[in-house]
C-alpha cells in the first residue's frame, strides 16, 4: 500500500516544488491549499506556479480547506485520511505571499485574512493532525518556513508585515511542535531557510534528509543556505 501524505500550504513556488518531489515518491498524495486572499492579489482555485507537470498533475488529489475554520480543519484531515486511506506524514509549508505596506496604511480586510488565513489555519491543522497521530501511536510532521518574511532593511518604514507576521507565527509554532515531540508517539522535523528565487535548491535540500533516514533525530530543526550547510 502507498503511503499516505497530505501536504498543505500557501499557493506559492515553494509548495509547489514541494508537490513536484512529492509526485516522485507516492502514487498520490492530498494537497490542501491557502488561496491569495490579500486585496489585490485575487483569489480562486489553485494554480500551480511552477510550469504544468504530468506527474504531479496526477498524482495530486486537492482537498478543500477554509483556512480560518476549525471545522474545515477537522474535515480536511478527515477527507485526507479517507482519500488516501491513512495519513502517514504531512508536510505544511508556509510561504505567504510578501506585501510591502507600511503599517498606517494596511487593510482592516487584510489583516482578517492574515489573521484567519495564515495564523488561525496552522494552528487548526496543526491541532488535527498531531491530535490524530498521538491517537494512532504513530505519523510523521514536516513543517518547511522560510527564514524570514521581511521586505525591506530593519530601517525601513515599508516592510511586509503581513508575510512578516505569517512566518513568525508559524515559526512559533514549528518550535513548540518541535520541543513537544520527544515526548510524542509521533515524529516531527522541521526546515528553514532559503532565499527567493532558490526554492528548488531548499526543497532538494529537505528531500535529501527526508531520504536519509539517519538524519530524522525527533524535534529537529534543519536550516538550510545556498552553501548547503545544516544546523
């Protein structure tokens, strides 16, 4: 039987690099997306954006998921598990979407999307999944983040708060699950770094650990640069 793996995250590059090395390892896999829902961006059905790929697009099987909802979670995992038969390893990867704005002048609208969307989700999913695998004695979680989420120097009055304050609350997230899992039935490792325009080289990265099965030592964090050193 195939493993069973649900990945989930932000419509971006980076998730779908992860999709294309994920095709090259099951039959097929759940995905789970978070739509661009801050104003301007536009919304709707996933779009890869990574140039169309057969493998991936038959290996993939979406799953709907309204980030801001405990109960969509609950039904995503659930929806996943019955899709596959079994859940084995998720992969989240946050990768919001960067917006410079100063601060005086962001959206009341976009902040209820930061908030619901890309803050509440995690935590909801994270909630479901790791609720799920400490009942079953057993599942594996991946959690990917960039380093940072910043726009602009620290002297800048124009930063992107809102993928700022995305990847912090994740990163937040990522190192409790991490501390917590030494003491969990289930196993957990988490990946950051990369830089904009180098995402196939962090997710080669991440795969090459995932593959090497000496390297998953429970609650670590691997952080990856372009000179391909791990911490």
């Amino acid at each position: 039987m195939t493993k069973g793996v649900l990945v989930a995250g932000n419509d971006s590059t980076l998730l779908s690099a992860v999709e294309v090395e994920v095709a090259k390892r099951v039959e097929y896999y759940a995905l789970a997306t978070i739509p661009k829902r801050f104003s301007g961006m536009g919304s709707g059905p996933y779009v890869t954006a990574m140039p169309s790929n057969a493998a991936v697009e038959k290996a993939r099987i979406p799953i709907d998921w309204n980030p801001g909802s405990p109960v969509s979670a609950r039904t995503l995992v659930l929806s996943a598990g019955n899709r596959l038969g079994k859940i084995d390893e998720a992969i989240l990867v946050c990768s919001p979407p960067s917006i410079s704005c100063a601060v005086a002048d962001l959206k009341p609208l976009d902040i209820e999307v930061l908030t619901n969307d890309h803050i509440k989700s995690w935590l909801f999913l994270a909630k479901e999944l790791t609720a799920g695998f400490k009942s079953k004695g057993q599942g594996t979680l991946f959690l990917v983040f960039p380093e940072t989420g910043a726009a602009g120097g620290k002297n800048s009055t124009v930063a992107d708060v809102l993928g700022s304050s995305a990847v912090a609350s994740f990163r937040s997230l990522a190192n409790w699950v991490l501390a917590a899992a030494s003491d969990e039935s289930y196993f957990a490792q988490g990946f950051t770094g990369g830089e904009a325009g180098d995402e196939a080289g962090f997710v080669s990265f991440i795969f090459k650990q995932l593959d090497d099965t000496r390297r998953r030592a429970n609650g670590k964090l691997h952080k990856y640069g372009r000179t391909g050193f791990f911490k």
